[in-house]
C-alpha cells in the first residue's frame, strides 16, 4: 500500500514536534515560502490534487480563482467537520498526525495570500481540539506558524473553532456563516466564497484531506504525486470503510486501485463468509451499488463517475446479503431530515417527508403508490435547493429504490387504488397493510447477484 | 443595458437587475413568498424558480442578475418551470396547517393565492393531516403581533426586516429541517416600534397583526389610498374599512417616502380619532346651532370683533389642515381682514419638520402638513405664543383657529395652556375643530370639521413632495370637510362664490403658487405610491400588502 499521506503517521510521538520535524515536517511549507505564490498554486494544479471533501474540484484552480483586490483580506478555512455518514479518515489525519494538517493550512493560506487560517472542527471532536490546539502552539511557538513563518516574511495565525454538530456545517458557505457567528443558513451562489466568503471576502475552503495533501505535494514535489493514481485522478486516497467487512478502518489507496480487491485484501473480506450485496462508496451523499457494479470499478473519480457514483469523501460503506436495505435506507434519510437545516423549502419538507414515508413503509403502513411517492419527491428536491445537502438526500433514497426495489415493494400494500377520500383527510391510518413488517424486511438475495464471497 | 427576453416580451434593465425584477417591470407574475422589493434578497423559499435558456436546471429569479441576451421563461411559460415551483408548493403545504376558515391572512395570503393557480398549484393533497408537524399556534410577541408559528412558511422576512431595517434583531429560527421555527429574542415581546409591518410582509397567516385579528374577512373591506397624517413623513397608506369604520391602516409602496413600512403609532394613528368625542354639530356660544346660522354668525362676529374695533384678527391654521383648507384659510382671512395675524405654529414645526425621531421614518414634526403651510405663503411668524402675548397686551380683536389633535402623541401642555389662555383672552373666537377637547371648551363658536381620512385634499411632506389622500369614510353628523366651511365664511364675506371643491381649489393653488407650479390633481394619485409592479398591481398579493 502506497503510504505518501500516512507515512509517519502511526509513528510513536508523530505528534510532538521536535519528532514530526525529524521525519520531515514542515519541510513542504519551507520550500513553498522560498517560491512565489503562483508558483505554488501552479505546482499544486500541476499535481492534479483535487478536493477529498466531496466534490473534487481541482484545488489549484480553486486557489487560483483568488484575486484580492486591494484592501480585502483572505481567509483559508480548513474544513474539519467531518460529519458524512461513513467518513472518519480527516479525524485520523489530525489525530495522528496534526502538524500534517497545520503545514497544508498554512500553505494553503501562503498559495492565496491569505494571513488568518481557521480549522472549523467538527463539535464531537472535542479530544481532537486538543491534540491540534496543542501542536498549533508548539508549533507557533517553534517560529514555524505565526508572524514570520520559518523566518520568512509571511504571517499566519490559524485559529481552532469548534461546531456544535451539525451536519450542514461542513457545507462551505453553511460553514462560513456558522464561523461568523451565524445560524448556519447556507448562502445562495453566485456569489462565491471565492469573491464573497467569509465576512464577505475572498476565502477557501478546503477540506483537511485535501490540505495535508497539498503539504506533501509541496515536500515531494508535484511529480511524485502524478506518478501515483490515474490521469484524472492522481495520488492517494484515504478510504475509510465500515459496515460489513473484517477490519473496518482507515487506508490510504492508490487511486485506481480495484474496489474489490481493496474489499478483499485492506477490509479484510466480508464476515462469515456472507455475500456482498452493495457498497456506498463515497458517504451516504452518493449512490448506492449493488454488488455487480461494483465488481469492474477502481477507486478513482473517474470510474465511479461511470457507475453513476461517486468517490465523495472516501467514506465507504459496505453491506451484506443480510441487510435489510429499506432499513438502511431509513437510517440514512432520517440523517438527512435531521440534518436538513431547515432554509430552503424543498430539502426542508421533502427529507422530513421522504423519511415519514419510509417509516410508515418499515411499520407496515404503507400506501399504494408509496414507492412512486418517495421517487417524486426526491425529483422535487433535486436540483432546487440553496445546498448540497438536497441532492444529497435524493441520491440514496433514488438509488436504493431504483436498485433494490424488490425489497421495497415488498412493503407496499398490493395493487388496489383507494380512492382519495380513503387516503386523504381521515386522520392517521392505523390499519396495517402489507405483509408484516418482519417478514417483509427480512431480505432475499438479489436474484442474479454474482456470488462475491470475499 | 442588459436586455433580458421573458416569456417572450423585452425589456431593457439597469445591470444588477433581478430576473424578478425584470418580471415585476415587465407585469409578468412570478411567483414568491422570501422575495420583497425592499428586503435584500435570500432565494430560500424557491417558488421563484423560473428556466433560463442555457441553465441545466431552473434558477431562482430573485437572486439570479439578469444578463444581456438572458431569455427566461416562467411557470406560465415553461413546463419546466411549472413543474418546479408546483413541487416547491406541494412541499409548502406537507406540513401547513391549512386554517384558512379561521386565518386571518385568507384572502391575502400568498399561500393560498398560488394553490388557486393552474400554473403553480392545484396539486392533490398527498398528506393527512394526522401526519403533520405541528409548532406553535398562538405566540404572544406583545402588543402589536401574534405568531402561529405553524403557518410559517420560513421565508425570512420577518428576520430580515428585523435585523436590516429597523435593527432590533429580534426574530429568529430555532430547530433543524421541518421542525424550523421562528421564534423572538429570548421569547420576549417584540420592542421594534415598527413591529405592526411583520403582518405586512409575512405572506402567509404567521404574523398576524393584534389589533386587526379576528375583526373582519379581507375581503369584506373597501380600500382607500390615502397618506399618514401623523407626521411630517407622509407615509403612503391604505385605508381599509368596512361600513364606514376603518378597520386597519395598512402601508403602499413609495420608495421615495416611506418603502413598504409605515411606524406602528402611525398605523394606529386612526385609533385616536376615537378618544376624545367628536363634535357632532355647529356651536354658538354653548348652544347647538344649524350651519346656516352660525357660518354668518361667525363671519359677522369675527369682523365687528376686528373691524369695528380697529384690532386685527389672530388666525391660526394648524398645519394638519390639507393644501386646499390651508389656501382657503389664508385667502378667506387676507380678503375679509384688512389687519390680520396670519399663523400656523403651535409650537417648534418649522424647526422640526425634517428633524428625524429615528432612523427609518419617523419624525419629530407630528404635522403633515408643515411643509404645505410654508409653501402655501404662511410664514414661521410669531406662532401661537406670540399670539398670546398680543392677546395679552389687548391688541388683538378676534381669534379664528383652525385646530386638529395630532393622530400621533398629544400637543404639549405648554401649547394647550397657550390655546385656553388664548381663548380667555379674546373677546371674540371661531374654532374649526374635530373633538371636544377640554382646552377648546372657551371658543364662542365651535364648528366642526371632518377629521383626517373623512376628507380629500393634499399634503406636502417634508421633502416637499405634494401627496393626495382620498376620503376613506364618512364624518359624524354634521360635521363637514373645513375647506367647506371656510367656503361657508367666504361667502358671507360676500367674498363671492369660492371654489371650495378639492380639486378645484388645488387647480387655483397650482396657478397661483410657484412650489405647486405644473402639479396636476388627478395625476397625484398615480404619481405617488409608486405600485408595485409598476405596471398594474400585482394579483395576488404576494407583496403582502396590496392585498387581493
Ligand atoms: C451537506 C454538505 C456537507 C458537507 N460536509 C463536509 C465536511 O464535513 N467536510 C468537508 O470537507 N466537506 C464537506 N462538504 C463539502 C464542502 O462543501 C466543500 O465542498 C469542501 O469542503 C471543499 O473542500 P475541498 O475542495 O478540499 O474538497 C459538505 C458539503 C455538503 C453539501
Ligand atoms: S438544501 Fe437543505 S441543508 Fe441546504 S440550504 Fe436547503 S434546507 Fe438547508
Ligand atoms: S396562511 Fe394562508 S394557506 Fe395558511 S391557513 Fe392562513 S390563509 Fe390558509
Ligand atoms: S413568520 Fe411570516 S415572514 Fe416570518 S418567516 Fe414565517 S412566513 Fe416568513
Ligand atoms: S427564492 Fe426567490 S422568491 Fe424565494
């Protein structure tokens, strides 16, 4: 296993910073100060490093849309909220290895001219804050981070914020309103964070991935990162994997590496010899699999593009032949009625409502017409919502249905159409319908589905 | 400038105008619940969603900047579109109450307009009502509003109002997802004295107003445009009423004057005309007299008190008379009393008039019509105090006072004092007032006038821009307009027959004043109170205060 981001991470007293520096902390942040700022930007484009929090834009270019008329200041804000269902691996890096972190931040705020950094972290990574609080002053303390940053001419301070957790403040511009103090509303684009972001001037921001990424990319050298992964996708990523496998966990993984064999060999397999049935690759934001089309992909963006997924934050979720899917899928779509923020009226009203559906599906008191219901809805919200977090929840409920509609169908109250007086305005429906809830959830294997015995 | 083509019409804007905007100039409807026209923009509430050519997805109008070439197409226009903000709607409704039967927003409620229309709404309902969330339904915010919190569509202007507009921040939401709720700063009663306007802007039953509450079906009520008599603003207002009573005063657009807002002591002001009685008939000297009789005794009175006497007449207009009784007051007391003292103030007006009392619109002048008086040829002179002091040194004959209790506040003591003193003093006195008022009890002749909103005229604010209010409802009694009754002195002055109709009156002020000059009476209406949209009044109420 390729090892560029996590080389020294499992190193005892990785983080303290008289041990870090010994293997070659900071050590990208001082060559960036000896170049010039597009210098910098141009190496990180060159090194194709796109975003681990989700989307994958392009960091280079991210970096290279600043332009700071005079007067503004620019902000780089770490996003450090980690809340995707499935993803661990940004709390892994800043655990273990903060002065990783704390280098990428502070080339990051280099490459666009930025003097004030913020990692926002997520509010349950409370023992987390510590660790980073702890090496950030060590580090400033060091000369390394603050005025006059390795004894250059640039200066940085980088504060430690913490959420309250919510999901909807990993969502950039939900993130910036909530650093400002703010009920985090996300804000409407254009305009961007790039021209109008936090405190309404220009800011990135990245995710922590992302940034320690770039921290090596700066140690290593662009090159090293290209000659690893594929044309589009280059360098590493860290999987983290849950769910049905042996050893749950974090790993770094060449880009391109095949999926199944990362199932088999890193995860360690599926227990007792269960069967694979699917896998969320990416955070539950993005579309299920079912085993066979998971079979031919690597870990990369651009073959998980072609299953019509994607690799989202890496936080994948495995499940097997004994899993309910409609209960998944319930878990997931309360996450998102939870989470919704509550702003925009189609994510508002169409999570809560999907997930209402849902329930009375698994309680047996499902309507004809329920699973169309729940694909219309998802419809409705696509597409018209302020943020991310919409779409997102239509990509599971979509999927799950789409894939495994049998176990779906079995929920819903046969054929009948009632008339409307029957379903609308009489109160709640007590009556169940259906099959009974057990034995209807209890799921047969997909007919046809390869025997993956991993 | 950007020329932007909507559902297939052209319209050439200013850069940095808002599809919507386009749309409202061009009359197209779009439809809207967190868009307002004097709130910045935030796009939550995605009913505006509209298709423009090139864009995968529809956009919101409201917060997309139009571009040259832009060719939108609205719900009216494209299916897409249509299928969009149907879906938008439908999701507005999963978790409505739907009280229209007993919400007092029905009839003008945004909500309920766009379900009626084939293009946004009409949906069957998928929802039954046991499956609802439920919030709030009735939440004390103190003297002025009400909250059901679970006809709240979370459009936000209510936030919006109250953090940008006035400042007072005191409206929020609390909670996630479809438990979102507004709530006010620690659950206190709302301070802003502006607060009467959050029935205004919610465009649904969420916001309600106390004192309109429960009182009458909307669309029971007749509507008169008018302007806010309770300070030297003018703020442009519509009078709604039912059977000759005002049941509400709510505000029209004019950016120019007053936005979308009128001040919650203005929107009240109506209430004051109830609070001392009104004076139902023509008085001499404690008798009830008929009009006929008393308009020659009083003209006949006041000259032998003056002429006879070789004193001269004291005449105070106060300046909440309208342009047209102001003219016919100077006119009556120049032509009939060859040695006059011409006044207006009661007390600091002409220091006042533009003097803020706060940040949005109110002012410290409560006289409406200051600015006209001085137009109008009356000057700052020596005002009542030094009518007084006249009256005090014996050198005045008669007193003839044209006086209004202010809708907003009281007249200090001090002036009240200065009124009865004055009144004691003179041996002759005419007062053409709306109440009985303890500090007028000593006039020898008491006339009534209509009060504010019971005549039409023109007031000129303190921009010096010439607004027209129209007659609302009826006065009691005998009571009659005051440019009337100055008609009435006029001719016994053998003054001749005097124009005493309004817009008669203001054709001859616009002939013979320079300030008024080119002013026409029948464009002032649609001059002012810019409607919004400009062109044609939007049908359905979405801007929360045109109503049906
Ligand atoms: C609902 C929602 C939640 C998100 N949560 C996170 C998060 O927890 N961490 C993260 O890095 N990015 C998150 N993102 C993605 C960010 O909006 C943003 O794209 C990312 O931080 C950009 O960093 P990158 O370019 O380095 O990927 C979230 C996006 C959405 C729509
Ligand atoms: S999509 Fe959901 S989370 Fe995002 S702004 Fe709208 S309501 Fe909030
Ligand atoms: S807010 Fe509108 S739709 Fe809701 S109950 Fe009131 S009138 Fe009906
Ligand atoms: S109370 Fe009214 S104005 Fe305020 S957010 Fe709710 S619907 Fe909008
Ligand atoms: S989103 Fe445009 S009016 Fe609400």
């Amino acid at each position: 296993m390729p090892d560029f981001l996590t080389r020294h991470i499992k190193d005892p007293g990785q983080r303290k910073l008289a041990t870090a520096v010994q293997k070659g902390a900071y050590e990208g942040l001082r060559r960036a100060l000896t170049m010039s700022r597009q210098e910098v930007v141009a190496e990180i484009d060159a090194s194709g490093l796109r975003g681990r929090g989700g989307a994958g834009f392009p960091t280079g270019r991210k970096w290279s849309f600043i332009h700071a008329r005079e007067g503004q200041s620019v902000y780089l804000l770490c996003n450090a909220d980690e809340s995707e269902p499935g993803t661990f691996k940004d709390h892994y890096l800043m655990a273990f290895d903060p002065h990783l972190v704390l280098e990428g931040v502070a080339i990051g705020a280099y490459a666009i001219g930025a003097h004030q950094a913020y990692i926002y972290l997520r509010g349950e990574y409370a023992s987390v804050a510590a660790t980073l609080g702890e090496a950030l002053s060590e580090a400033t303390d060091a000369g390394i981070l603050g005025p006059n940053c390795l004894g250059s001419d640039f200066d940085l301070r980088i504060a430690l914020q913490l959420g309250a957790g919510a999901y909807i403040c990993g969502e950039e511009t939900g993130l910036i309103q909530s650093l400002e103090g703010k009920r985090a509303y996300p804000r409407v684009r254009p305009p961007f964070p790039a021209v109008h972001g936090f405190l309404r001037e220009p800011t990135v921001v990245n995710n922590v991935e992302t940034l320690a990424s770039a921290a090596r990319i700066m140690a290593e050298g662009a090159e090293a990162y290209t000659k690893l992964g594929t044309k589009q996708s280059a360098g590493t990523k860290l999987i983290s994997v849950s769910g049905a496998v042996e050893r749950p966990g974090i790993y770094e993984v060449e880009m391109g590496y095949p999926l199944m064999e990362f199932l088999a060999h890193e995860a360690g397999g599926i227990p007792l010899g269960r069967r694979l049935k699917g896998i969320i690759p990416g955070g539950t934001s993005v579309p299920i699999l079912t085993a066979d089309e998971a079979a031919p992909l690597t870990i990369d963006y651009e073959s998980m593009q072609s299953a019509g997924t994607m690799l989202g934050s890496g936080g994948m979720i495995v499940f097997d032949e004994d899993t309910r899917m409609p209960h998944a899928l319930l878990r997931i779509a309360e996450f998102y009625a939870h989470e919704s923020c509550g702003e925009c009226t189609p994510c508002r009203e169409g999570t809560g409502w999907m997930a209402w559906v849902l329930r009375r599906l698994l309680a047996g008191e499902g309507r004809p017409g329920d699973l169309e219901l729940l694909l219309r809805v998802g419809d409705n919200i696509e597409g018209r919502t302020i943020c991310g977090l919409g779409d997102a929840s239509v990509q599971p409920v979509r999927s799950f249905i789409q894939k495994f509609r049998p176990e779906f169908e079995a929920l819903e109250p046969a054929g009948m159409d009632w008339p409307a007086w029957q379903i609308h305005g009489h109160g709640p429906r007590t009556g169940r319908f259906g099959p009974p809830v057990e034995e209807a959830a209890r799921s047969q294997p997909v007919e046809g589905s390869p025997d993956y015995v991993l | 400038m950007p020329i932007v083509t909507i559902d297939g019409r052209q319209i050439e804007v200013e850069p940095g105008t808002s599809v919507i905007q386009a749309a409202d100039l061009l009359g197209v409807e779009i439809p809207r619940f967190c868009y307002h026209p004097d709130l910045e923009p935030e796009g939550n509430c995605r009913m505006c969603l509209v298709d423009v050519e090139g864009f995968p997805k529809p956009v919101v109008a409201c917060a997309t900047p139009v571009v040259d070439g832009m060719v939108v197409k609205t719900p009216h226009a494209s299916p897409l579109a249509s299928r969009a903000v149907k879906g938008v709607l439908e999701f507005l409704l999963v978790n409505h109450p739907i009280d229209c039967p007993i919400c007092d927003k029905a009839g003008e409620c945004s909500l309920q307009d766009f379900y009626m229309h084939p293009d946004y709404g009409q949906h069957p309902s998928q929802v039954n009502p046991g499956e609802k969330v439920h919030k709030r339904k009735r939440v004390d915010l103190g003297p002025r509003i009400v909250l059901d919190a679970e006809r709240c569509v979370m459009c936000s202007r209510c936030v919006r109002f109250s953090e940008n507009v006035t400042g007072y921040k005191e409206l929020q939401f609390i909670r996630r997802g479809n438990h979102v709720e507004l709530v006010s700063f620690q659950e206190r009663a709302l301070q802003d004295p502006y607060a009467g306007n959050f029935a205004d802007i919610c465009p649904v039953g969420a916001l309600l107003s106390r004192d309109f509450r429960f009182k009458r079906r909307v669309w029971k009520l007749d509507y008169t445009d008018s302007i806010c008599a309770g300070c030297s603003t003018g703020c442009n207002l519509r009078i709604d009423h039912f059977d000759g009573r005002i049941e509400r005063l709510i505000p029209r657009r004019n950016p120019d004057v007053n936005r979308s807002w009128l001040c919650d002591e203005g929107r009240l002001s109506y209430k004051t005309l109830d609070v001392a009685p009104r004076v139902k008939h023509p008085q001499q000297d404690g008798e009830e007299a008929d009009w006929v009789e008393v308009a020659a005794a009083a003209d006949s009175r006041l000259r032998s008190a003056t002429l006879g006497r070789e004193l001269p007449l004291g005449a105070l207009a106060s300046a909440s008379g309208t342009n047209e009784t102001l003219w016919l007051f100077r006119r009556y007391v120049e032509a009939a009393f060859p040695q006059h003292l011409l006044e207006f103030r009661l007390a600091r007006e002409t220091e006042a008039v533009r003097e803020r009392q706060d940040k949005l619109l109110r002012r410290v002048d409560k006289h409406p019509n200051t600015m006209g008086a001085l137009h109008l040829g009356f000057t700052a002179g020596m005002g009542l105090e030094g009518l007084v002091d006249e009256a005090e040194a014996g050198r005045l004959g008669a007193l003839l006072l044209l006086y209004y209790p202010p809708l907003v506040g009281e007249d200090s003591e001090e002036t009240k004092e200065r009124i009865v003193r004055l009144l004691q003093l003179v041996p002759e006195s005419v007062v053409l007032t709306t109440h009985h008022l303890p500090y007028l009890a000593a006039a020898k002749i008491l006339l009534p006038v209509a009060a504010w909103s019971e005549e039409e005229g023109t007031y000129t604010n303190y921009q010096g821009t010439v607004q027209h209010a129209s007659r609302a409802v009826a006065s009691p009694s005998a009571a009659r307009p005051a440019a009337e009754v100055i008609g009435d002195l006029m001719r016994h002055a053998t003054y001749g027959r005097p124009e005493t109709e309004p817009g008669r009156v203001f054709a001859e002020i616009a002939d013979r004043v320079p300030a008024f000059r080119g002013l026409r009476y029948n464009e002032l209406a649609s001059r002012l109170a810019t409607a919004y949209p400009p062109e044609g009044r939007m049908p359905y109420g979405q801007d929360g205060f045109t109503g049906r």
